[in-house]
C-alpha cells in the first residue's frame, strides 16, 4: 500500500543477503521478489540484485512464481559438523529404538533456550508432532530440551530460566523454581519426561548423549500417545542407545566426564549416566 | 610462504563469502583463517572481517582451532522445499524397506550430471559405501542416477552422456552408448542397477519417484554387498515402496504423466509405472 519505500533493512551485502534468506519459513517456502522486499525492508532493485547472486551460488532457486531455498544450501549445511558427527553416530541406534518400540525418535541439540531437532524418525500410527529436523522448540518444555538442561552448565540453564517459559498446555512448566527442581530429579534419575507438557495428548522420555569430554551434547527420546506408550517401559531403551551413542562418541576416552561447571547437581553425568 | 598474498579471489563480497563457505569439506571440517585466505585468495584481512560476519548469523562458528560451518546453515538448508518436501513423504517408506530387506536405502535427486543424496539409512552389517546425506556422486555408475536419467528429458540425458563417464570400477559403463542402451531397458523394466559400477562388491537396484506432474523427482535404491543382496528378489519391494511415495506426491493427479519431453522412450513412466 506504500507508494514509496523506504529502504529500512539491514546495510551491509552480507546481512541483507542473510535477511533474504531468512524470510523463508515452512509455511512460505515460495516468495515473489516484492514479497521478500516487503519482509526485509530491503528496496526492491536490490532484492532483484542479490536474489541474482544467491542463485549463481545455488543459495535459490527461481521458480515461475519467485524464489525458493536452493539444493546448494541443503549440501552445504549437511557438512555443519556438529549436525554431521552426531546423526551419524546416532542414527543406527535410532533405527534400533524405531523397531524395538514402534514409536518416534527424536535427536536434539540445545541452542541458547531452544532446541534443534537434527534427526526425527516417525513411529506408524504416532501422534502428528510439531517437531521437524532443521526445526526448533522451546527447551523447557520438551523431553530432550530437559535431558539437555539437567547436564548442561549452570549459565545455560540460568539463561533458560530466567526466558519466558511460554505456557504450551496446562501441564507446561511455567515457573523457574519448578523447572531446576525437575532438573534436580533427571539429574538423579537420567531420565527426563514432557507428560503432555508441549503437546497435548502426547508424552516423551528423554536420555542425554554425551561427547568427547563428557560434557552433554545432545539427546535422544521416544515419544507417543499419552495412553498408547508407557514411558516407564521404554526409558531403559532409550538409555542404552543414548549409552552407546556415548560411547561411540568417545565419552570418557579423555580426562574423564565433567560436572556441569559451577553447578550444584548432586550427580555429574559421569555417575548417573555409566 | 609467500610474503605479500595476491588478492585473486572473487570480487563481490556475496560471492567472497560463498567462495568461504565452499572451502569446507567432510575432511576439513575445521580450517584456519589463513587456510581460507590460502585456499580461495582472498587476503587474511579480508577473510577475517567476512568470518566474523558469517558467525554473526550463525552461518559459521569459530572455535579455538579456527571456524567451522554453523548449525544455522543446517537449519536453513532443511527449509530447502525439493529436499523437505520428499524427504517427509519417502521417509517412512525408506523405514518400511530397511526393515523388510535390511539392507542399506538412499534416496536421491539428479543435479547436473550428478546425484545428491537426501536421505540414507544403513543396513546392519552392509558395505561401507561414499555415499553421505548431502554428497554427490556421478549419475552414470548409480543405480539411483541411471533411475532418474532414463525418465528425465533427452537433454538431461545428453548433458550426461556426453560428459566424461568417469571409470570408478571395470564394471562401470564409459560410453554413451552403453549408457544411452541401458537407459532404455530401464525405461522397458523400470528397474535400474548398479552391478559393482560404483564401488567393487557392491550392487544396488533402484526406481524412480515421480511427482505431481508425473515427471521423474527422485529416485530409491537398495544397495548391499554382491554375495549377500539378490537384486531380483528385493526389486518389487523398491517398486512397490516408489509407487507408494510417488501416490503420496500426487503423481497422475494432475492433468497425468508426461513422458520425457522429446525423447525416443519406448515407454512413459505413467505406463511403466503404475
């Protein structure tokens, strides 16, 4: 509706450049060139120009009706080596978790109070879950984001605390008090549970990997049905894999396991988790 | 070794700070600054400024060592519609196939004269394949490339033949008109194999995806060693588990399938296929 546009995006080529490739979502996967513009504040001439660019690379595609993702992007991402070490390692032991239990299988890393999904395998019959690989959740609120919290540095865990912990159903934990007491209790046990704490209807238990140095790195759950998958049932499955994935990462192969730093856990993943 | 570096690198700053994230491979997951600056001539201090851009976005990370590709390019890359949207609907089919033969399933797309990989799932006890969830590997010696060749437009195919059919074992086809010859039977069968052209001892036998249009999108394949994979007996599975996904797609829902665009094919997918 703006008859003239104001150029209020970001300045510099690299960032208007990142800002384009940033509008992209699940939902708009397909973009027109004004669209875009729309999104970024970037003026159209330039959109038309770095669009060019990105497609020389491969970073779009251009389509009849605008611009999308390119495959190059794709290749380029699955070389992150954090993503890459990881799946490999874990993806066999999650094969293994899909046919002795049926249900999904998720593999997770923490970024910032987020969660990143890196590998998703879907049991037949599951509940639809808003989980996706290359997509993100809040952590305080999921099986594996809880896993990940329990072991991970004490800043980390104050960062998330001290975020909004957004109510997903009425069984979200909501508050910072609540949330480092349920941490206390994986602690302890392992093990972390999301009873029906990011979706409704759906339940989740949750291990942690660990890495080289054995600081957590990643974990791994089984969701399903609230009333179909027994949590109890399947927690010490999911802990073997998790424990071998570990092992196949090296966990231990170093100095020796550490306690999250300057926490106050009254285990390090060392004790509980070998 | 050189004392001044000579600044011949591209020129844009788009294309500079693709020319840095290109530098990364599966083996050099880690490199130095100077080891960009070497590998693309762009001067260190240049390279220096473009990294600290690109970690601002998360598109790489520095570590103590150097820099390494970010979990945002992972993330953004999964945006990538081709790969997501047939990743979501060949997935489970992928699962149901590991499952029944128990031997290794990849799934993968025509780029060029190359084939990427979207997916894969490893077989227990199966070869040791090159093949990785974003690599690339020539068409012509693949079960999945010749697959996806033999129901792709005569020029696709031209572009292949007529490129350098790399010798990767003895068993590998080299002429365009050995290739041109078999990407007819597949046409006839719609069957492709792999019988030890890609790497020694080991076969494949793979069918095309179609998509909505009916034209060929991807291909599947089952691969494994040559004295423990009977091609022949695991063949209808792979058909039957492409047939499914290519339903899903919605292949023949619109105006039905097209057969290559100004081909000799003696047969459409449409008829060969479903």
């Amino acid at each position: 509706m703006r008859s003239t546009q104001r150029d209020v995006g970001p300045k510099s080529v690299l960032g208007r450049a990142f800002a384009l490739l940033g509008c992209f979502t699940v939902a708009d996967a397909e973009l027109s060139l004004a669209e875009m513009s729309a999104r970024t504040g970037i003026p159209k001439a330039t959109v038309h120009r770095l669009v060019g660019q990105l497609a020389e690379w491969g970073a779009v595609e251009q389509t009849p009706a605008g611009v999308r993702l390119g495959m190059r992007l794709f290749e380029l991402g699955q070389l992150a080596p954090r993503h890459r070490d990881l799946r490999e390692s874990a993806l066999p032991h999650m094969e293994d978790l899909l046919q002795a239990t049926a249900h999904t299988v998720h593999l997770a890393v923490l970024d910032g109070t987020e969660v990143v999904y890196l590998e998703k395998l879907t049991g037949r019959g599951g509940p639809p879950l808003p989980s996706r690989v290359g997509g993100r959740m809040p952590a305080h609120c999921t099986g594996v984001g809880k896993a990940l919290l329990a072991f991970s540095p004490t800043a980390t865990v104050a960062e998330v605390a001290g975020s909004e912990l957004v109510r997903r159903t009425p069984h979200t934990v909501t508050t910072p008090a609540a949330l480092t007491r349920e941490l206390a209790d994986i602690r302890r046990s392992g093990f972390a549970y999301d009873r029906e704490e990011s979706t409704p209807g759906v339940v989740c238990v949750a291990c942690p990997v660990l890495g080289t140095t054995g600081d957590v790195v990643a974990a791994i759950s089984i969701s399903g049905w609230s009333n179909r998958l027994d949590t109890g049932r399947v927690a010490s499955a999911v802990r073997t894999a998790t424990l071998s994935i570990s092992r196949q990462l090296g966990a231990g192969r170093s100095a020796g396991p550490r306690p999250p730093s300057g926490g106050t856990a009254s285990a390090s993943p060392s004790r509980v988790l070998r």
